[in-house]
C-alpha cells in the first residue's frame, strides 16, 4: 500500500512536471501552460500529500518510541530494521519530489501562484522530525536526512513566507539537539543563493539576539542549549566564510557574554575567515564561495570586497590575538589551535608573525596545561618561520593576566 501511494505521489508530480518539459522542448511557453489546474488535481495532490504525511508520522514516532524503549549501554547508532528504512527512504523520495515538483510549478498548481500554506508546510513538517534521529552517519542514513535537507531546501526557496516558521524550527531544533548544527550548516549550503542566502543570513541574526546573559551553570538548560548553537557558527563559517564575515557583526557581541563555547566558536570562526581571504589572496580562483553567488545585492552588498579584505583580516587577526587572553581556558586554547591551523595554511601574513610569536612564548606561562601545550606549538612555527627569513627575534614580556 505505501508503495502504491509513493508511485501515485510520484505520478502526481510527473504530470506537473510534463508540460513545463514539454515548453522547454518547444523553446518557449505553450498557450495552455499559464492555464491552472482544476480544483480535483489541486485536491487529489492534497489528500496524497496527507496520506504520506501520516504514513511518515507513524513510521516516526514509533521509531522514535523504539529507541527510547531499546536505549542502554549496548545501543548502536540506528535501532531501526530493514524493512522500516526502506519504507521511510520510499516514502522520503517521494515526498522531495512532490515537494520540488510544488515549487516549479506553483503558478500552475495554485491560482495566481498563491499557494495553500497548510499543503506546502507539510513536507517541512515531517522533515523535522526526521531530522531529529540523524544523530550519525548510520542513523543519518536511515533517517533519509538528505532528503529532509532537500525537502527544506526547496520549500524556502520557493515560498518566502514560510521563511520565518522554518527559521523557528530550526533554532528550536538547535537548541535541543547537538547534531543539528552540521545540518543547518549543510542546509545553509543547499538553498539558493541567488540573489542571496537569506537562510543563512537569517540564522546568524537569529544567533546574534541570543539572550546570553543568564546562560550560566546555574540555568543548565539553557546553557546546554547555547552549547549546541554554538558550533554551527563554525561550521558555516568553514563552509561559507564570505557570509560569515558579511554579516560578523552580528557575532562579535557575544566575544563579551559569559558562555565560553559561544566565544570559542566565534574564535574559529574568525580564523576560518582569515585563512579563507589569505587564500583568495594568495590566488583569486579559489573563490568558490564568491563565485557561488553569496556576493549579493542586499546583505552581502554591505560586506567586504576585494578592496578592504585586508582591512578586515587586519582586524580579525588582532581580535584573536586580544582573545589569547579570556578568561575561560578553553576558550584561550580555541584561540591558539586558530592561529595553529593559520600557520600550518601559511596565511599568517608576514607583519603579523612577530606579535604572534610574542603571544604564543607569553602563553607558555598559562596556569592551564592544555593552554601550554598548544602555545609551545604555535610559538615553533612563526619562530621558525621568522628565522628563515633572516628577521631577528626579540621578544619583550609583557606580563600574563592568567
């Protein structure tokens, strides 16, 4: 039964599909293609959609129920049977078809290209929770999280005003689960970038008005949430560094808020970024990420161009070397393994070398081990560096804070 009702989505979608093929073969529209379907194909694509909607829901939640039951000290990745996630892919496949088929052709499928928001949410709908269980690479696999990525994907694309309700989702959703930050920043990589990435922008924004300030050990809930926010700020940032840095000024302000893995993901953030304009300074084709489209006319237009990238990798770089100094370790220790991977991708720039390495030898006097320990590797690599570029070394203590 569910593969007969996956096959009827599925030819639902082809026969949307059909006649825009047949306009693009023609090389022009055909006179009937900016006519709407009848109310019944409207209504049969709608019930098929609830139809699928439920079978998901089921398979969902009484996976969901399973693996809470099954939970212990021996519980692998997926507890999911064979059978189950072929059912789920099935039905998952079918569904990102009938999704992006909806958003080719709402002009067709909906009068004057209005849709219904209660049918075209619905994929998005489900997609969350399938996302919920991708918590690794197997259960990521059996819980069709790329096609959940894919449904999301094509529902912002095509409908803005479902923008602000997916936006909700998501951060609930970051907040809660720990993996969902490699998937947003997957997410971030699978919509449309052109004219801009209003998904990824929206979601740094959303991050920046993080209310921090009792974020602390006393209120662990939402500690532990910000926790889990936290990496997708360099996630997106190793992924899409030109964004990141368009829009940093919405990030900076929590270099002051209490909770130190907020801080620690900006750090490596900045030093994604720095590394990524060394690099198109170094040799411009190597901009994928400008050539993808994130440049753009609304909130990319107001960040940096090739003109004052080194004002702003000036500028970031000193922010790490003020962070050397906070006052959690770990944060401190993110700063260091930043400059590490800087030096290792030689893009510290040659001015910058000298006060590195003063930084680092200060370092070595840190209270905390793991802080030492990171320091004597950075401290290696400018000293050598400036070595063999015949610059003397003089290093004047300026004290530790820590």
């Amino acid at each position: 039964m569910i593969n007969v009702l996956c096959q009827a989505v599925k030819g639902l979608a082809s026969i949307l599909d059909e006649e825009e093929q047949e306009a693009d073969d023609a090389g022009g529209p055909l006179p009937t293609s900016h006519v709407v379907v009848s109310q019944q194909f409207r209504d049969a694509v709608a019930c098929h959609l609830y139809m699928l909607f439920s079978v998901l829901f089921i398979i969902e939640s009484e996976t969901k129920i399973g693996s809470n039951l099954k939970s212990g000290k021996n519980r692998t990745d997926s507890q999911d049977t064979d059978d189950v996630v072929k059912m789920r892919t099935t039905c998952s496949e079918a569904l990102l078809d009938a999704t992006k088929s909806m958003a080719r052709n709402r002009h067709r499928l909906w009068t004057r290209g209005v849709p219904d928001e209660s049918v075209v949410s619905l994929p998005c709908r489900i997609a969350y929770q399938m996302l919920e269980g991708a918590t690794g690479v197997l259960a990521r696999k059996a819980c069709s999280a790329d096609a959940a990525i894919g449904i999301i994907a094509a529902t912002v694309d095509a409908y803005d005003f479902l923008l602000g309700t997916v936006l909700a989702a998501l951060m609930d959703m970051l907040h809660s689960f720990e993996h969902m930050a490699l998937i947003c920043a997957e997410l971030c990589c699978a919509v449309s970038e052109k004219p801009t990435n209003r998904l990824a922008v929206e979601l740094i924004r959303e991050v920046g008005r993080l209310d921090t300030s009792t974020a602390s050990g006393a209120d662990g809930g939402k500690a532990s949430g910000i926790k889990f926010v936290a990496p997708f700020i360099h996630e997106l940032a190793l992924r899409r560094p030109r964004i990141v840095l368009s829009n940093i000024s919405h990030l900076l302000p929590h270099l002051d808020s209490e909770p130190y893995n907020l801080r620690s993901a900006i750090v490596t953030a900045l030093g994604h970024i720095v590394e990524y304009i060394g690099k198109i300074g170094q040799n411009p084709e190597e901009d994928k990420d400008s050539q993808s489209g994130t440049q753009d006319s609304d909130s990319q237009r107001a960040g940096p161009s090739s003109l004052n990238m080194e004002k702003s990798r000036a500028t970031l770089l000193e922010i790490l070397l003020v962070r050397s100094h906070d006052s959690s370790s770990y944060t401190r220790s993110a700063v260091l393994k930043t400059w590490i991977g800087l030096s290792l991708s030689e893009t510290i720039p040659i001015s910058q070398i000298h006060a590195v390495t003063e930084m680092a030898i200060d370092r070595l006097q840190d209270k905390t081990v793991m802080v030492r320990k990171q320091a004597l590797q950075v401290s290696y690599i400018p000293s050598a560096i400036r070595l063999l570029l015949g610059f003397p070394i003089q290093i004047t203590h300026t004290g530790s804070f820590y």
